[in-house]
C-alpha cells in the first residue's frame, strides 16, 4: 500500500513538474571580450548591468570575468553552449558563428532606425540561428567610431588614402579587408597583447575604436592618430535564447527595455571617455594627421569599400541582400 502511494506521489510530481514551465534563472552569468576597465565595458556597467541588478527583478546579473578568464573568441561559443548567459562583445570577434556579425559596425543605418525598418529582426534571426542568442542592446553606436593609430608617419595615396606597404597593424575581422587594400599586414592579436606587440616591433599601430588608448598605455608607443574617423561601433550585449526563453515575460521585458536604455545612455558616456583619453594622447605627444581632399576620399572609399566587397563575396543563413539594405544606404 505504502510502496503503491509511493510511486503515485513520484508519478504525479514528475507530470506536475513536466507540465509547469521551465524556472527563470535566479542568477545570470556575464562576461566581456574587452577588459573590465576598458570604456566600452564601463559604459556598458553603468546603463546596464547595473541598473538591472538595481530593479530587483527576481534574478541578478553576475560578472564573472572578461579575456582573462575566457578568452575573447571562445565567449560566443561557451554563449552558444549556454556556459555563460550573457556576452558584451564586439560583433567582429565571433563573425566565424555569425556571418552576418560582418555587417555590424559598417553599417551606416543605427539600431534605432533598424528596428523601425526590420533590418534588427533579420539580425536577431541570424544570432538565433549561428549562435543561438538575442541581441539585447547595440551598445554606444552613435559615440565609438573608429581611427588608425601608427608609431610611424604613414604615406598618403590618392587611390588608397594612405599607403601602408611593409607595415603590421594590430587587426579584427573588422578591419582585415581595408588594411589589405593599403597594403598592410594585418595581424589579429587580443588588446591584451598590443602593449608588449607595439614594444617589440611586432605591430606598428592598429585600427582602433575611439578611447581606452591610455588605459592600455599604448601611447608610450604611438606617434600619430589618422583622421577622419570611420564605422560605427559592433559591441552589443547578447544573452543565450535558452537562458532568455527560461526568464518570465516581465523580466525578458526588463532585459529588452534595458538593452535599449544601454543603447541610448551609452553614448553620452563614451563620448566623454574618448575626451579624457585623447588629452591624455595629445599630452604623450600623439599628433593628429587630417587627410583632406582626394586623399581623404580614396581613405574613406577605401574603408568602406574593400569591407563591402568582402562582405558581398561571403555566404550568410540570412537574405543578405535584404539585410544589406536595411543597414546601409
């Protein structure tokens, strides 16, 4: 009788658990592919991570690390795997999972106006698909652009903008198309290695987004910072579908509403980071080289047009022609 009541209450407890949904975490795991102190990842802090703690929504965020505990470009797989819940990142660092991360930071067309014109949903389908997450916030796309930094005077060239034959810079996948297209040799090193790299000779400067400059201390080493500035910021806070889907609505709406405030507030603040570290760049001596005319032209067209036909050549799960039009115009 006993051992019959038994196995009722076992039986009846696995159906009743079977069908309630799944629980929502109560603590999620975050980690950054930039160093915690880098601007990015402050910002990032301060109009996200802390602000969703700070709600007390029945669930905590918790960081658990950035490259030194896992290294940049395993934190989109261990994402993927569900290892960790959430990643701040460049987009460049997994576009070997995600193809259509090649797009992000080229763009000229910004999340905001994404979501209005449908180019975000076709984003959020190709995360779900290569990497198994939800794009929460694009981070600081408006502030953080970009420049290259050299230890040498570059040559200018009226058909590349500049001519960088027989140089190494420090590169992402971001980056690798317009350095070839200068004739440079790009060489993709984690920032952690860029002080001991421009020391050694190993690299003669790197393509960069605006600031962290002197938290690095690279400009014990860089002589000059070329002008004008180009792409858009390819950070974005994203969260594994398996770890969102488990969250209530109410806190899945809390994460989305953040992700957009984390957007937005984020800008103001790198803004005024890259003011504090360029003085300290100007003040180590690092001069300013603004290319004008059709130098500056062929730069630029050189920039964004050897990233676009690489990008054109690649094979994406997405309409990659309709993405493209919603990103670019």
């Amino acid at each position: 009788m006993y051992r019959k009541t038994a196995i009722f209450l076992i039986g009846g407890a696995a159906a009743l658990a079977m069908a309630m949904p799944a629980q929502a975490k109560t603590v999620l795991k975050v980690s950054s592919c930039l160093a915690r102190n880098h601007d990015q990842v402050e910002a990032y802090f301060a109009t996200f991570h802390k602000p969703i703690n700070a709600a007390n929504a029945g669930f905590k965020l918790n960081y658990i690390g950035g490259p030194e505990v896992t290294p940049r470009k395993k934190q989109a797989a261990a994402l993927k795997r569900g290892l960790i819940d959430i990643i701040n990142c460049p987009a460049a660092y997994y576009s070997g999972l995600v193809p259509e991360a090649r797009v992000a930071g080229v763009n000229n067309i910004g999340p905001a106006e994404m979501r209005r014109n449908g180019g975000m949903d076709i984003m959020q389908d190709a995360w779900a698909k290569g990497l198994k997450a939800k794009i929460l916030g694009w981070g600081h796309w408006r502030a953080s652009t970009f420049y290259i930094y050299t230890k040498f005077n570059p040559k200018t060239d009226t058909k590349t903008g500049l001519n960088l034959k027989g140089t190494k810079l420090r590169s992402t996948g971001l980056y690798n198309a317009f350095l070839k297209a200068m004739h440079a040799t790009p060489v993709n090193i984690s920032p952690g290695d860029v002080y001991s790299a421009l020391e050694r000779g190993v690299v003669d400067g790197l393509a960069w987004p605006e600031g962290s400059i002197a938290k690095y201390g690279w400009q014990r080493f860089l002589k000059y910072k070329i002008t004008p500035n180009f792409y858009h910021s390819s950070t974005m806070t994203v969260i594994n579908l398996d770890s969102f889907n488990s969250m209530t609505k109410a806190q899945q709406a809390l994460l989305m509403s953040q992700g957009i405030k984390f957007e937005e507030d984020s800008n103001a603040i790198l803004a005024k980071k890259s003011v504090i570290d360029n003085a300290i760049l100007a003040k180590a001596g690092v001069k300013n080289i603004n290319l004008t005319g059709a130098v500056k032209k062929a730069y630029l067209d050189t920039i964004y047009g050897a990233k676009w036909a690489d990008n054109d050549k690649r094979k994406y799960v997405v309409d990659y022609k309709l993405l493209k039009s919603k990103v670019v115009r």
